[in-house]
C-alpha cells in the first residue's frame, strides 16, 4: 500500500514537473506575442503616416498642376485674343 502511495506520489510531481514546463512555454508565447503585437503597432503607425506624407505630396502636386493648368489656359487665351487682333 506504501509502495502504491509513493508512486502515486511520484505521478504527481512528475505532472506538477510538467504543468510547469507547460506554464513557463506558456508565458514565453504570450511574451512572443506580446512583442509581436507591438511591433504590428509600430509598422501599422508607421504605414499610417507614411500614407499621410504620400497623400500630402499628391495634395501638393495636385496644387501645382491646378496652377501650371490655369497659366497654360491663360496664355492659350491670350494668344488667341491676339490672333483676333491681327
């Protein structure tokens, strides 16, 4: 009965062995994941203001064109009020 006891015993603590192995895996994933997670942040934050630079440049062309756009259709009016001169 003694003998039965003591490897009962020794089952335990070979299960309590492993359900902290387990735990301590356990503990090192969520830490991986943990990291991962920030670093999916950080990219995410960074894509973010790199599209709002790139949409600022496009705004900022976009001006320009409007401008260039607007001299072309200004010289095209003026050329052609001087051919009705002549």
């Amino acid at each position: 009965m003694e003998e039965l006891l003591h490897k009962i015993m020794l089952q335990l603590e070979t299960m309590d062995t492993r359900l902290k192995g387990v735990d301590t895996r356990l503990e090192n994933v969520e830490t991986k994941i943990d990291r991962i997670q920030l670093t999916l942040d950080s990219h995410h934050l960074e894509n973010i203001e790199s599209d709002d630079r790139l949409l600022e440049a496009i705004h900022t062309t976009n001006d320009r064109l409007d401008f260039q756009r607007d001299k072309i259709s200004k010289t095209e009016e003026d050329v052609y009020l001087l051919k009705q001169k002549h």
